[in-house]
C-alpha cells in the first residue's frame, strides 16, 4: 500500500526548509510517495495554510504543523502503510 506525503510550503520559510530536509530523508529510509505544494499566490491554499506552515498532511490527514519530528513522522506512516 502507497502512502502519499504531502508538504505545504512557502518561500523564504526557514521552518519549511527543516521539515523538508526531514521529510526527504525519511521518504528515502520508507519509500513513501511525496508531493510538496508551494502556496505562494493561491489564495484558497494561502487562507487554509498560511499560518500553519509548514504543514505535513499523510494520506489527506494532518499530521504535523511548524516542525517535523523524525520519529514521529516514522510512525505517521507506519500507521498509515496498516
């Protein structure tokens, strides 16, 4: 079963840097499908994510807001591969 990983992201966000280097390095241990959305110019994506990111949704589920923790992110998906 594939599970989707998706980070929202804006320029110039350092915290969106961090948690990509987090998320790339974990999709390479787990082998997930990743997908990063920058929201710079869309308003509707501006307005639901703004002042969340950067934002961590697996499998269309938020899971992580501001920081990526790599452990954590494991068992996110570990959870959503059952």
């Amino acid at each position: 079963m594939s599970v989707e990983v998706v980070i929202y992201t804006a320029a110039g966000c350092h915290l969106c840097a961090a948690a990509r280097r987090v998320v790339t390095a974990a999709r390479d241990e787990l082998g997930f499908e990743l997908r990063e959305v920058a929201i710079d110019g869309d308003p509707e994506l501006e307005s639901a994510y703004r002042e969340w990111i950067p934002v961590v949704e697996i499998d269309g589920r938020r899971r992580f807001v501001y920081h990526v923790h790599p452990d954590a992110l494991r068992r996110a998906v570990a959870q959503a591969k059952a």
